[in-house]
C-alpha cells in the first residue's frame, strides 16, 4: 500500500492565484521540485519547449537539463527509464504527449511498474507519476481523442487519477508524484484552459473568478481515494469524472434536477463510501462518461452500486457515455454525453 494513500489532506498556506488546469499543473510540479530533488520531469518536448500544451513551460529553466529534459519519440523507453529511475530511488514524472500514445508503454506499465513492489516483497517501489491529456475536444480526431482509464483501472497495482478543477488537478498531483506506487495521472485537454462553457466548446466568462480556479500557489495535497462531492441533492446521484463533471452540473440545472453530484477524482483506488452514503440516500444512480460504453469504467461503478445499494434502489442504474466506435473527428460533440441524452436518462431515471 501507499504510504500517503490514508494520510489527511494537506491543507494550503499562503496565497491563492487564479489559474487554468495547466498553469496548475505546472505550479504542482514546480512545488514538488523544489521540495525534493529526486524528483525529475521527462517526454517528448517537455524540456525546452514547455510541452505541447505548455504544461511543463519554465521548468527546464529553473531546475536544469538534468531534472527536466526531452526524450526521443519512444512511449515504451519513456515508461522504462522512469521505472528504472523509480527503482533507483528517483521519483520521476514522465510525460506521455497524448493518452492515444500511451499503449506501447503499456506491456512497460502492466509488467513491470505495477508488480515491482509485490515481486519485490517490497524491497522496491516504484514512484512514478505518468501524466497525460485526454478526452476530446480539440477536434483531433482519433489519434489524439482517446481516453482509455479502464484499461488502467483493470491492472493491480496502478493507481488512476482524473481531476475535474484546477484546485484538484495541483493537490491530487502532488499526492500522485509523493506517492510510492505508479499512478497514471489523466489530464482532460478540454478542460485545460477552464470548463467550457456549460458543455459546449467555450470557456466560460467567469473562469478565473470560479472558485475552483482559485488554486494556492504553495504546497497541498488532496489524498487519492478521495472523491468530492461538488453538488448535495436529494433527487438522485450523479457520479462522473473529469469535463463530465461539469456537464453533469450543467444538464441538471438546465433540467431542474436536484442531482447530488459527484466528481470520483480517483478511479483507483474508489471512494466507494461515499458512492454508496450518497445512493443509498437517493435511491437513483446515473453514470456519465467520455469514454465508449462497453467495458468502460461506468460498468464497474454500476456493478459496484448494485452490490453495495441494491434494496435502496427506486430505479435500474443508467449510463450516458460515449458510443463504441472509433472516435469520430467530425462529430465530435455528437459523440460526447451532453444535454440530450443526459437530459432522457434523467427523465428515464426519475419517471417512476
């Protein structure tokens, strides 16, 4: 186990300034590596050139070609080093570009990373942080849409973090990079620049004087396992992650609902507490998520929620996600849950 999974938030000190998801990102990672030397940043273009969404701009500056540099084009070597650096003591944050690159890495990941501490008896761990965007919303079509959580969720031994809000983003990465287990730190690129507006393209007017854009520029830390519940109601529970957070605020406003929603924040490890206090108050559970449907992390949360909440239950649990397809560049906002088809699972839900 973690040796920081069950430890209490750390609470921040200090100032706040008004920051998107990547500006947070960047301050978590420079907060933790001017904290502790071993940590090191490293993939494709993160050095000189910031990133390809800036998330690591300035860094190389500060701390040096040895602590934050470029990698060739080779997710597989990537996830090896930082494995061999997490085992020699160091606490690396590789970068994956775009999750859709992610999957040569994964043989790395899956047999290597996850398993060290338990092949090891513990005499190793591996402390490494692998950052990556994902989800749509950029128009880039299949190649750069992906989001592929489940298939991280299914391996023991992995840790899987989603954050919703910049606030969240900069606490769950400092606790991801502390801890001494792999963690695959999922970074949804719709939300980089704020949320959007409701669940359309545009960032919302009033961003940067939302609360959640209102991030300590000092060290916190959110536990992993954790999840928040960012709307009480009493109509029915809403569980999502990442962008569909925000749009499973906006489609229950929009509908009038009195939707208790919650952001999971960590798929793995599950506040499955939480999940089941909050259902088995309602009585109704609606799942939304950007990714297909079939085998998607939406089939575990219902699964979960029958076992655990089956006699309270009012009405079957209901799942608005992406389609089985291959990501579909051109209809792109057709294929993500939005105001229609949450809006009919709403109706469906509540009917009875």
């Amino acid at each position: 186990m973690s040796d920081v999974l069950n430890d209490p938030a750390v609470a921040a000190e200090g100032e706040t300034a008004r920051m998107n998801m990547i500006q947070a990102i960047n301050s978590a990672l420079d907060v933790v590596m001017a904290r502790d030397p071993d940590v090191v940043v490293m993939g494709e273009d993160v050095g000189y050139f910031g990133g390809v969404f800036r998330a690591t701009a300035g860094l190389q500056k500060k701390y040096g070609k040895t602590r934050v540099f470029d990698t060739p084009i080779t997710e597989c070597g990537i996830a090896g080093v930082a494995i061999g650096m997490g085992a020699y003591g160091l606490r690396p944050v590789p970068e994956i570009q775009f999750a859709d690159y992610i999957y040569p890495a994964l043989d790395q990941l899956v047999s290597e990373a996850a398993r060290l501490r338990y092949r090891s008896a513990g005499e190793f761990t591996c402390p490494i942080t692998v950052r990556s965007p994902m989800g749509g919303g950029i128009f880039g079509g299949q190649t750069h849409s992906q989001s592929p959580e489940a298939i991280f969720t299914h391996v023991a031994g992995l840790k899987t973090v989603i954050p919703a809000t910049p606030y969240d983003a900069k606490g769950l990465l400092i606790a991801a990079i502390e801890d001494n287990d792999p963690v695959v730190f999922f970074e949804p690129k719709r939300l980089y620049n704020g949320p959007f507006n409701g669940y359309w393209d545009k960032p919302a007017q009033n961003w940067s004087q939302h609360p959640a854009g209102e991030v300590p520029t000092g060290y916190y830390r959110i536990p992993l396992g954790q999840a928040n519940v960012v709307r009480e109601g009493e109509a029915l529970t809403v569980l999502a992650y990442g962008t569909m957070v925000h749009v499973a605020l906006a489609v229950s406003a929009e509908h009038g609902v009195d939707a208790e929603v919650i952001d999971l924040r960590t798929l793995v490890p599950l506040d499955i507490q939480t999940i089941e206090a909050s259902v088995k108050k309602t009585g109704r559970c609606l799942i939304i998520h950007e990714a297909t449907r079939t085998s998607g992390f939406g089939a575990e949360l219902s699964a979960l929620v029958q076992e655990r909440c089956f006699y309270h239950l009012e009405a079957p649990v209901l799942r608005v996600t992406g389609f089985d397809t291959p990501y579909p560049h051109s209809l792109e906002w057709a294929y993500f849950p939005g105001p229609v088809r949450i809006g009919e699972a709403l109706k469906t839900i509540l009917k009875d």
